[in-house]
C-alpha cells in the first residue's frame, strides 16, 4: 500500500494516546500475516530494550530503543507495534511465545481486528 489506511492509522493513533491499551490485530504485508496484539510504540520499545538489555552480549543494542523518541510530541503514527505477535506459516505461529515485530503502516496490504488463532494439531 502506498498511501496507509485512514482507519488503520485512526487505530493506530488511539492505541498510541491510551497508553496502555493493547488491541488484537491481525495484518497481512509483503510475505507475511502476523497476528497479535498492538502496542503503544513507548511500551514496544521498552519491551524491546529489556530483552537486549537481558542479553550478555546484545546489552549495548538496548541504547537506541532507549532513546529513540523522548520528548518528541507525538505525531501520525507510521508503523504499527506489536507485542505477542506470531508470524502466521501454515497451522503454526512463529514464534509459540509471541514475538514483537514492528511493522510499517505503509506495507499493510489488508488487516482485521482480532487475534487469528491458529492450531498446530491437524
């Protein structure tokens, strides 16, 4: 998608203005559907930052999730933050835990609310 969906991105702006709202998303981009749920992006990068900061020898990657944004006013959301998300692959979620993948509103070809179940038992 070259210019992102109006409503999408009016999703998206709720999720960044309730802090601590978290919706469940599914979206399809260029060879992926990723299910989840949404995130604001402060929280995404904060969650980002504690599991590289976790790692021995990632630790020092945590500096730019850390800093990146302070201070700035918030502005149209351009990519959406997703936290317990799975890459959707056949009957199986990608990663069994959830991962966090940060995706550009720009790259979203479809999408609907809700979380896609998926199962691994055929």
């Amino acid at each position: 998608m070259s210019h992102p969906d109006d409503l999408l991105v009016a999703v998206a702006a709720m999720v960044e203005t309730d802090q601590d709202s978290q919706m469940s998303l599914t979206v399809v981009i260029p060879g992926a559907v990723i299910t989840g749920r949404l995130a604001p992006e402060a929280l995404w990068r904060e969650r980002v930052a504690e599991v590289l900061r976790d790692s021995t020898h990632l630790g020092h990657f945590a500096v730019p999730f850390t800093e990146a944004g302070r201070g700035e006013a918030p502005s149209r959301p351009s990519h959406l933050h997703f936290h317990v998300a799975r890459i959707l692959q056949g009957s199986y979620g990608i990663p069994d835990t959830g991962g966090m993948y940060r995706v550009a509103l720009a790259d979203v070809s479809a999408w609907t609310v809700g979380d896609i179940g998926y199962s691994d038992q055929q």
